[in-house]
C-alpha cells in the first residue's frame, strides 16, 4: 500500500511543514537490492573492552573497507574522532568486558560522540554475555542492563537507524559474521530493539551471496504479501523453493513459482487430509519450511462467532503444529533443517478485537519456544518472526484511522514491507543460524505495542 504521508514527509514542502508543526517525519528506510555484496555502505566504528570485538574483528574487512576503532592502532585499524571522521554507518560495540556498575559509563562515552557522527539508516550493534552465563551477580545484572541501554537509544537514534543486543554464547563467536552481515545491512531496516541469543552451531554459510544455495524450501501462504516476498528472497539466495496456497490463488502462485524457478502446491493447509497432501507433494522433503498462512477475522471477544475463532486458530496455529509434525514423522524435514513461523506483535501485546488472532500467534511463539529442545537434537532450529504493521492486503483493509495509528506507532514512524520480513526469514533460514533457536524476533520498527 502507498504511505502518502510518508511520500509527503520526504518532499521539499512536507519536511518544513512536518519540522514546523513537530509532527512524526519518517526517514524512507535503505533497503538491500539484488546485486549488493557488501553489507555496510560506509564507515563502520568498532569500540567495547571485551573479547567479543576481537572475534568480530576477524569478519569488518568483508563487511566494509572502511574500518575505524575507538582505539589507534586497535585490530590494525585508525582511530574514529568526531571531529576528523567520517559520517558513521556502523557501529559495533562489545559490552561483554562490563562486569560492574561503574563501567556502564563507558556505554556513554563510546556512544555519544558516535551517535552525533552517524549518517542515514545507521545500524547499531552491541555484543554482550548472557546474563545467565555468568555466577556472578553484578556481572550478570550489568548484562541484563544493556537490554534498557539498547531499547532506548532505539528510540532515540532517528535517521532511520535501528539499535540490536546480541547475547553472544560460548562458541558461538563464529557466528557472528551472519549476524553482523544481518543487522548491520539494510535487509534489517524494519528490525529494532531486538534482544537475541546465539549459541554454537556447526552448520557454516558457504557463500555469502548465495547463502541458501543447495537448500530447497516450501513457504505457506506465498501467492501474495508478505509470503510471496519470503519466496522471492529464499530464491535471490539460492533456495530452489515450493510455493504453497489455497486453491483459488493457483493462478498467482504458479505463476510466481515459474518466475522464481520453483513450482507450486495449491492446497487448503487446513484439510482433513492436508498432511498427507503435503507429504506426497514433497517427495524429496525440504530443508527450511516457513509457515506463513494466516488469516484475521476480528470482532472483539463478546461478538465472536465460532466459525471466526475456529477458522483463526486452525489456519495460524494448528496447520503449521499439524504439517512440521507430519513432515518430521514422514522424515521430510532434513536434519539441519530450518522452521520459521510468522506470529505477529499482536501475539506478544493482545490486540483489541483480535482475541483469537493473538491467541493464535502467541501460541505460535510457543510452538517455537517448546519444540527448539526437542528440534535441538536434529540440528533443526524454530524460530518466530513477529512482524508489527507491515503495508500488504491484510493491513489495507484495516479501517484509515486505525490504520494510521498502526503506521505511526514505532520508532520509525512508518509501517513496514514485505521484504522486511522476508530478510529476517531469510536470515533465520540460513545454515550457521542454527545459531539461534527457540527465539522471537520482532520486525516491527520497534512498535510501541508490546515492546
Ligand atoms: P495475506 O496477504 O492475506 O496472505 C496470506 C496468504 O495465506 C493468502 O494467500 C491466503 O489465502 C493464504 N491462506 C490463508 N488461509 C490458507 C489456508 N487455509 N491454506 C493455504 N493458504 C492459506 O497476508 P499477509 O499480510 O501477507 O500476512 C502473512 C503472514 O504474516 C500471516 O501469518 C499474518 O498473520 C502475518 N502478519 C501480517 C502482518 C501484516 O501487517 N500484514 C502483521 C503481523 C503478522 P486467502 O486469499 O484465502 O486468504
């Protein structure tokens, strides 16, 4: 859908009025094109006293070739000053050495002449311990503090830039080359405020501008939104990828699939015999299977007819339990595999007049948080993706003011695109993020609703 305010707000006239009248001026986000091979478009400031740093060191030069540290001579690299650097596109920082409460000082010192020095879109990431990986009281609460440290400059930063707290596990330092190549390019431009962990994982990207290549993938609900852009990502990385919808959109959906190289599967995911369906559809099984089906019949609770809370819970919640099990019992879901089911913030926040659409997405993120052990020993990460308002038919048809508030109501100040969310698949569907399992990530320019 088209946002004309935002259109406005970027014009000559709209940005003295929107200045004047102090009204939210959202920034038109950078967002990754086909073609890019480096994931930061500028100067990059790494700073922080611990051993994260060096570990993130290791992978700057393929991020960037314009490198600085707060230190001279730190990794090889020049010092960044406010007054003689250039405009910042990145900063990295590594909390994990701050283990008592007067070092939390340097989170001040590091950041405030940066934050002065960044450019447009700027990204912002601090690496940290686990609170809980620590025995230590005060370390660990020192770690947990980042959270609030980080959620705020969110809010803070403008430009439309985002600010992200990677908990970084024992052994999982190598990892951190996919997770910087995420949040330190555009494909995270909606993403922010996020809290993740990573943890080891053995599977290792083999080519990062085709970084799915060899894997092959269904995506659910992928005739149009925001799952037609997970196909077409899945696809730009290399994924070969099935397209899954119901009957009526056979048309779209095979035509998508032809152009993406894939084929289509026309199918109700709420069949009696959708699991046998989907196996027999899927001779050879799927590596990454990304559950994004879903529907929305909203009345608040005291009107709520059976059929709208039913039809909800079966389509969001049950099909993708139902399909993974079926899949994992037919053995078509390899080891190593990838699920990533699309939730949504009304799942975390309760939505007005959408008791069984909240239902049905926080129960997803308990799909995620409950199978990840027991998916663990395959190698198969779940993760949830909960996107805020993102601009697709589903949004189009919220009524105008509700609709505008839902735009505005984030960091950014502006609803999201599909694409957004289908980078954070991509990213979740990638082999070293194995690295990251059981987690919810919100793509959501930071919503106020339920952060
Ligand atoms: P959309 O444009 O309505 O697309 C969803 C697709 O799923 C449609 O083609 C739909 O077909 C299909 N589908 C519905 N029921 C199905 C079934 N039983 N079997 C197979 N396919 C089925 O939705 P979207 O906005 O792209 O949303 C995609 C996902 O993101 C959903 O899970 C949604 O809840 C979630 N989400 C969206 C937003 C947002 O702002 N748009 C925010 C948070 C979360 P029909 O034409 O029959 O409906």
């Amino acid at each position: 859908m088209n946002d004309r305010y935002l259109a406005f707000a970027n014009s000559n006239a709209g940005r003295r009025l929107v200045g004047a009248l102090g009204l939210p001026a959202p920034v038109r986000l950078e967002r990754w094109m086909a073609g890019r091979t480096r994931p930061v478009d500028g100067a990059l400031l790494i700073g922080g006293s611990g051993s994260l740093a060096e570990a993130a060191s290791a992978a700057l030069n393929r991020l960037t070739d314009q490198n600085f540290a707060d230190v001279e001579g730190r990794f090889g690299l020049p010092r960044w000053t406010a007054e003689h650097g250039p405009k910042l596109k990145a900063l990295i920082f590594d909390a994990s050495g701050l283990t008592r409460f007067e070092q939390l000082i340097e989170l001040r010192d590091f950041f405030q002449p940066a934050i002065k020095g960044l450019g447009k879109c700027p990204k912002v990431v601090v690496l940290a311990r686990a609170p809980e990986a620590t025995k230590d009281l005060v370390a660990a609460s020192v770690q947990r503090s980042l959270e609030g440290f980080t959620r705020s400059l969110g809010k803070e930063i403008r430009r439309g830039g985002n600010v992200q707290l990677i908990y970084v596990g024992k052994g999982a330092e190598e990892q951190l080359e996919g997770t910087l190549r995420f949040f330190l390019s555009p494909k995270s431009a909606y993403v922010s405020a996020q809290v993740l962990r990573l943890t080891a994982c053995a599977e290792k990207v083999q080519d990062w501008t085709r970084p799915l290549a060899g894997k092959r993938a269904l995506v659910t609900g992928a005739s149009r939104g925001i799952g037609a852009a997970i196909a077409e990502t899945l696809a730009r990385d290399g994924a070969e990828v099935i397209l899954l919808d119901v009957p009526q959109a056979k048309d779209a959906l095979d035509g998508l699939a032809a152009r993406l190289g894939g084929r289509g599967v026309a199918m109700d995911i709420t069949a009696d015999d959708a699991a046998g369906q989907l196996v027999d559809a899927l001779p050879e099984g799927v590596d990454i299977l990304v559950h994004n089906a879903g529907i929305t019949r909203d009345k608040t609770l005291a009107k709520m007819s059976d059929d709208f809370w039913n039809s909800v819970i079966n389509v969001n919640l049950r099909a993708p339990q139902v399909l993974t099990q079926a899949l994992l019992d037919a053995g078509k879901l390899h080891d190593n595999g990838r699920v990533v089911l699309i939730a949504s913030i009304s799942g975390i926040a309760g939505n007005l007049g959408q008791t069984n659409y909240a239902v049905s997405k926080a129960g997803v993120i308990g799909l995620a948080q409950n199978w990840a052990p027991v998916l663990g020993k395959r190698g198969i990460s779940i993760n949830a993706v909960a996107p805020g308002f993102i601009e697709t038919q589903m949004t189009a048809a919220i009524p105008l003011t509700i609709r505008e508030a839902g735009r505005r109501m984030n960091s950014m100040n502006q609803g999201g695109l599909p694409q957004d969310v289908a980078e954070a698949v991509a990213w979740f569907a990638q082999p070293g993020s194995g690295a990251l399992t059981g987690q919810v990530m919100r793509v959501c320019g930071q919503s106020l609703l339920g952060a």
